[in-house]
C-alpha cells in the first residue's frame, strides 16, 4: 500500500518537473485553440452518458419481433426502432415483455416506449401516445387445409384460438360475444397456432403478417389462410407513456426521416422480400371518392 503510494507520488512529481522543464526551456505543445480550451480537460469526469430508452416488445411474433437462435431479439420492428433511433439521435436497449403485461409496464414507467406491432386503436389511444403509423395490416383467419370454413361469420360457434388482449382477441369476443366459452385465449400468437395444429381449436384470428409467416414456414401444419373483408384496416404504431411528448417527438422525426431516405423500405425489403406497398393514405382516397 504504502509503496505503490510512494510510487504514485514519486510519477506525478517526475511528470510535473518534466513539464516544468519542458516550460522552462519553451518546448511545450503551443497552447491550445480557443475552441479547444472550452471542452474539459482530458482527467475532468467523462459527460454524463445520454440517457437509454427501454423498449419493450412481445417477441414471439414473427417476423416482426422475435429471438433468433442466439436468443436476441431481431425482425422488423428492432431493425425500424434501431434506425429510427438513430436519426431522432436517442439510444434504444430492447427488453422482452410478455404481451400481457405490456401496456402496464409503459404505464408504470418500467419501459420508456414498446414497439411491439401495436395496433393503434381509441381506446389505447386513452392510455397512451402513439407514434404516426409504421405499418399496415389486418386480421387474417388461420385453418387447416381441409376446413370448410370460407369468411369470418362462420368461425361464431367454432373454438378460436387467439392472443390474449390482441386486436384479434377483440374482433372474436365480438363476434361471438363476451361470455363465449369458445374463444381460447393463448399467451403468444405461436402458442395459440400450435393448438391449431393439434386439433384443440377450429381456427385462429392474428395479425397477417403473422399468420402468413407462420403458415409458409411450418408446412408440416397444412393450414391455409381465410381473409375477409369484413375485418378493419389496421395500423400499427409505437408507443410511449401518455404525455411523454419529448420522446414521441424524437420518434416521429426519426420515423418520417426513415419513411423519407428509403430506410425504410430496405427494411421491408429485407423482411418480406418485397417492395413496401406504395404508402397507404387512406384518408385522401377516401375523399377523392
Ligand atoms: N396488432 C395486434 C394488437 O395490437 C397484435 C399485436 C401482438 N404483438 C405481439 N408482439 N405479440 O393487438
């Protein structure tokens, strides 16, 4: 203890009479620019470093979140966050969260926003702020090869599978109305699909992109897809504590910076394979009509 305190002394005395020399003899570095000598010096404490966002989304959706083999969380929704990120200039560290729990864990402030393919609806709208939307979609029925059901209506006295507390989940309670005993309610869009395929339940009603993800890399389930026009457009968008308008702001320029420089659609591309839909304003065509 005591000699590595002699030896600590003993380098800063060498380093400061070295540079008293150093000035004495008139070699020192020229003094620094103006500029320069505004930012801290080198021993000063480091900045403190910009504060993290906790996200947190459900990842068990495919291919929009979800765990790769290594366990992390990838899709489209971490590589349009990361982005957006990026240009809004905050930092983002992803979270799994269950489905069930998630809205809550915004609410209380254990998760600073969710991108968790959230459809954008008036009565989350209550809860919390959404971003302007990021993605299109809808609800699309799931069956097996050999089922005979063709549309939505037929599915009112069958057993549906569907994800807890999802838009899907709303349009069946719907449908067959709040005490139906046949609606199988599942913690995961995935588990709610494998009782399909076991037989437990008639079909199950999710999000599109899930479902068609699903069907074309499981063959060995033999669904097929049943849509109906019957179901609303929906629209998926991040969300962030009600009134947290400061990081809704970053997220928004992000995102439109993103929509803008072709970000974007690379990622789309590089999810679905295809060019983005051109952009969807659902409100002008509805006008123009
Ligand atoms: N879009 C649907 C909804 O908002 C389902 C979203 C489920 N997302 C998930 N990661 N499990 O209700």
């Amino acid at each position: 203890m005591a000699q590595q305190d002699t030896r600590r002394f003993l380098k800063a005395a060498t380093a400061l009479v070295a540079g008293l020399v150093l000035a004495a003899c008139g070699k020192q570095e020229p003094p620094p620019a103006p500029a320069e000598t505004a930012s801290a010096p080198a021993s000063a404490p480091a900045p403190a470093p910009a504060k993290v966002y906790t996200v947190g989304t459900d990842a068990a959706y495919a291919p929009f979140e979800f765990q790769n083999e290594k366990g992390e969380i990838v899709g489209l929704s971490v590589d349009l966050l990361n982005a957006v990120a990026e240009k809004g200039g905050f930092q983002v560290k992803f979270v799994n969260t269950p489905w069930e729990g998630i809205f809550n864990a915004l609410g209380q402030g254990d998760r600073d926003l969710l991108i968790s393919s959230i459809t954008i609806t008036d009565e989350r709208k209550q809860t919390m702020d959404f971003s302007d939307p990021y993605f299109d979609a809808f609800q699309l029925i799931a069956v097996k090869e050999s089922s005979k059901i063709s549309k939505f209506d037929d599915l009112k006295k069958l057993k549906v599978g569907v994800q807890t507390g999802t838009t899907g989940d709303e349009v069946v309670t719907k449908l067959q109305g709040k005490t139906a005993t046949t609606i199988k309610r599942f913690e995961s869009t995935p588990l709610a699909l494998k009782e399909l395929e076991a037989g437990g339940v008639d079909a199950v009603v999710a999000d599109n992109g899930v479902v068609i993800h699903y069907v074309a890399n499981n063959p060995g389930a033999k669904f097929k897809t049943v849509s109906d026009k019957a179901f609303a457009p929906e629209q998926y968008g991040i969300a962030v504590k009600k009134g947290n308008t400061e990081l809704l702001g970053m997220i928004n320029k992000g995102l439109a910076a993103v929509k803008a420089d072709g970000t974007y659609a690379a990622i789309y591309k590089k999810t679905f394979g295809t060019e983005p839909p051109a952009a969807a304003a659902p409100a002008a065509s509805a006008a123009s009509n």
